[in-house]
C-alpha cells in the first residue's frame, strides 16, 4: 500500500515515514504544498496524510487542488488546531478525516486501516439508481438527467447505503459501522457532517430525492416527482 505524507517538520516527516514503512506502506515524504501537488500529479496512493500547516502551499489549498483535479484517494488531515470549525473546514474541502496533534501512532495507523478498508469497490459496471439519481461506484459521481457531481470516499460509502435501502430507514449505528469501522470516531455528529454534504450535493444537481431523517434513529431517501 502506498501512502503520501505531507509534513514539513523534518523530525516528524521522519519518525512517521519510519513508522509507516515498518508497518510495510511504501511511502513518500513531501515537505510543502507545490511539492505535495507535483507528487500527485506524477503518482497514484491508496491514501494521503496531509498537514494542514505547510509552507509556500497550505494542506487545505492542497486539499482543495487535489479534488477538483478529479483526485478521490482518501485523505487524512493532520491539524495543531483542533477545534470544531478547523475540522469542518477541512472536511467541507474534501478531507476523510482528521486527526489532531498530538497524537499516537497507533491512533495514525488505525485511522489509515479505516479509511483503506471502507475504500468503494471500482467496479466499472457497477451503478446502482433511486429515484432520479444514478451512482455511480467506478468515478464516484452522482448524476440526475446530465447533472453530475462528484462525492468523497464518506459520501459515496453512506450514499450507497442509503440508496440501496431506498425508502426504510438505514440507522445511524449501521451508517457509523460502515463509513467509519471504528466505534470511536465514528459519532451522530460526524454522520450529520456527511448527510449535511449530501443533501447539499443532492440539491446541487436538482434532483427530488431528499435525505430524510428520524430523531434517534437514523436515515431515509425520499423521492416525489
């Protein structure tokens, strides 16, 4: 498995490089923005690790850069603020997760074991529709008639949850198990997140399906022509 590692102290760059190769990840170090993004224009990984605080590019631009040039690799935000509008800001550019410094190894690896276990299977046949929406699992993208936006690795993973059970109610500990695999970080609140970019998305593109949801229970589609 091969994994980018954005961050620009040297000391730590190198402790996690060493630990992550140790952990059989081939690994490639950047230490700021334009050479994060000259990395990912050369080359393909199963996941990113990415500071948010970086030199002559910050993680977020980065983040951002990376999306929209089509790129949907998980990416697991490294942050020194850990408060809730830093997180929002990351995952609203396109992040999978978060993780605050500082923090233990063990924590980093776990969070890379989730995020790689619950990566959507690429099957190029495999499209599954509710209502007026399509989903595709091969580019990860959402159409309605020509509209099409494209979801991050959380998003499709609930999305398809919530499209396969249609209009019976998918709960909020199997949306959890599923996008998350690990109890701990997986929260009501961090499942709101991802509806909230859901239904933004969802209405981006003009379809009548609505994400619907029951107090203490969980999620529904709904659709009314």
């Amino acid at each position: 498995m091969k994994v980018l590692l954005v961050e620009d102290s040297l000391q730590l760059n190198k402790a996690l490089s060493t630990v992550l190769k140790r952990n059989l990840f081939v690994v490639d170090s950047a230490f700021d923005g334009e050479d994060a993004l000259l990395f990912l224009k050369d080359y393909q990984y199963d996941v990113i690790i990415l500071d948010i605080m970086l030199p002559k590019i910050d993680g977020i631009e980065v983040l951002k850069r990376a999306r929209a040039s089509g790129i949907q690799t998980p990416i697991l935000m490294l942050t020194a603020k850990s408060t809730t509008e830093d997180k929002i800001t990351g995952l609203d550019a396109g992040a999978d997760d978060y993780l605050s410094k500082p923090f233990v190894v063990e924590e980093l690896l776990a969070r890379i074991r989730a995020l790689t276990r619950r990566k959507p299977s690429l099957d190029n046949n495999s499209v599954i529709s509710y209502g007026d929406l399509s989903l595709n699992l091969a580019n990860l993208t959402l159409s309605h008639n020509d509209s099409k936006v494209v979801l991050m690795n959380k998003e499709m993973q609930i999305m398809v949850l919530l499209m396969k059970s249609g209009d019976k109610i998918v709960s909020l500990d199997t949306i959890s198990k599923s996008a998350w695999d690990i109890d701990a970080y997986s929260t009501s609140e961090n499942v709101w997140v991802f509806i909230s970019y859901l239904r933004k998305k969802i209405e981006s593109i003009d379809s009548k399906v609505k994400i619907k949801s029951v107090r203490y229970q969980g999620y529904y589609l709904e659709y009314k022509e």
